[in-house]
C-alpha cells in the first residue's frame, strides 16, 4: 500500500488510507492507519474525527508544510498544531474521566512525553503531546529563493522542531533520496522501525534533523541584522522568533489564504462537470426567486 507509484493529488477535506509491513515471513502484517488533513487551516475541525481515547497511546502527528510558500509557514504551523494539542487535551481528560480510562490513559501536557534526562534544552523546550514530525515539503521550488530568505525559513524551523521535540525534514517528490529519508521517518512513527541518527543542517542542503539532535545553542539566534531584536517586546523566545519570522515573511490574511467556510468553493477541490451543474442550479435557483418575488407583489397590489 506504501510503494504504490501513484501521482499525488490534492487531498479531499480529511481522507484516509492504511500502511501494512510484515514483520516477517507467514506472520500478521502492522497495519497503520493513515487521517490525512488537506485544506490547510480551513478544515482543522477535522481532526476531532481520528483523535479519539482508544487512539492515544498509538498516536504520532505528521505536519507537512509548503515551503514555496513561506508567508504561511507560521501561521498554518501555529493553527493546526494548537488544534491538534487541544483536541488531544480533551481527549485525554475523557480518557482519564471513562470507565476504560485507565486502558487507554495517556496524559498530553508537557509531562506525557518522558524525554531522556540529556535531551537537550529539555527544561527550555515544551515536548507536543505525541511524537511529532515536521516535513518541509517541495524543497525544490525553495532551493530558488535567495539564501537569506531560505536561513530565515530554516533556522525558524528547526527552532519550531526542537521547542516541540519534533524531527525535522525537508523533501521533494522530484527527489528519490528525500523521499527514501522522508519515509523512514514515517516507518519509525508507523511500524517502530529504526529511522536512523543521521543529521543535515548545513547551509545549501535539505534539513534532516531526529528529534533530540538538535540544540539552541547550534539553531543560534533570530537571523535579523536591521533591527534591534530587543525592540521587538516579545514575551517569550517563541514570541520572538515569531515577530522576527513575520518581518521577514508578513504572515497572510485568512482572506489571502481563502479560508472558505464552504469548501465546495474551494479552487483545489473543483470538478469542472459537477461545477458547471451547480452554477446552472444556483441560476435556476435565483431566478425562481426572483420570479416568486414578483408574483408576491402581485398579490399586493391585486390586495
């Protein structure tokens, strides 16, 4: 199911599928089930429907960014990840309250992850609530943008990755060995499997960081030069990589990202048949209107 050559298409509100990998011959296959979320931050909603008590102690959490487009990179990060943490919150706290809360129990503040007593940075960071990864995906339109813009967009990343205690990974569909590396993180997440402790930040190569390889010390400070950082009145060293990160990228408004309460409106989930049928209804439909207003002030005047 994982190796099938397909196209990739835009993913239809929240759809799933299922991984399978033996763990040898003539024995039962893992199965994983896969929600994935499309949309961006207009149907976070969704994810009520695959968070739930009995998934929780199985749970891992893949968020998969544009980097082609980086005036959204904050703002789609910070939506959908305070979705899923507070949704998982509520999950837990029914778990806990159920009958059956002791069976799938698994506390998701700060404390339910156990990191290891040298993880570093481990009383700075605030640990997601499951194991987290975060891909950078189509690394190969970002490789075109100047090099100071791409230090902006990576260095704030990894500070994202390792505030949560999340992996870090950027790739390409167009790139066999990036999607070979993006796998096995998913592997590690789905069946357990070893996803290896090799590290890249270099300037100029596509980031590939394990949770727990990374530091504050090596992400270094914000990459701004023009402006005096203490300036900037953050509250917290999340707060400022935030406002140094929208200086530089300003993040969208939700009309810029057509955040559509209808998402039968949304662009990337047309159907050119089904569409032309709707505008013929939708005109139909006024049209009746109109004509049934006219009759009511008949009556009216006939009044």
């Amino acid at each position: 199911c994982l190796d099938r050559d397909e196209p990739p298409k835009p993913t239809l509100a929240l759809e799933y599928t299922f991984g399978r990998r033996a763990r040898g011959p003539n024995t039962l296959k893992d199965v994983a089930h896969l929600w994935e979320l499309g949309g961006g931050t207009s149907l976070s909603d969704l994810i009520q429907i695959p968070i739930t008590p009995a998934a929780l102690r199985f749970l891992s959490v893949m968020l998969i960014l544009d980097l082609s487009k980086p005036n959204t990179l904050w703002g789609t990060t910070e939506k959908l990840l305070h979705a899923a943490q507070a949704h998982l919150e509520k999950m837990s706290s029914q778990a806990q309250k159920s009958k059956s809360g002791a069976k799938y129990q698994n506390p998701v503040h700060s404390t339910a992850r156990v990191l290891p007593k040298d993880y570093p940075d481990r009383e700075l960071i605030s640990p997601f609530p499951v194991p987290l990864l975060i891909v950078g995906s189509k690394y190969d339109l970002f490789q075109e943008f100047h090099s100071d813009k791409k230090k902006v967009i990576s260095k704030t990343l990894r500070f994202v990755a390792h505030y949560y205690a999340a992996s870090l990974i950027f790739t390409s569909i167009k790139s066999e060995s990036l999607m070979s590396k993006t796998k096995s993180f998913f592997s590690h997440l789905a069946f357990g499997l070893e996803k290896g402790k090799t590290m890249c930040c270099e300037p100029g190569k596509p980031i590939t960081i394990p949770a727990g390889s990374d530091s504050f010390s090596q992400i270094g400070s914000p990459p701004l030069t023009d402006v005096d950082i203490t300036s900037l009145h953050a509250k917290n060293p999340k707060d400022l990589w935030k406002k140094v990160f929208e200086r530089v990228f300003p993040n969208e408004s939700a009309s810029e990202q057509r955040e559509l309460k209808d998402p039968a409106k949304d662009p990337q989930y047309s159907e050119p048949q089904i569409d032309a049928m709707r505008a013929q209804k939708d005109q139909e439909l006024e049209q009746y209107k109109r004509n049934a207003t006219k009759s009511w002030k008949g009556l009216e005047l006939e009044t």
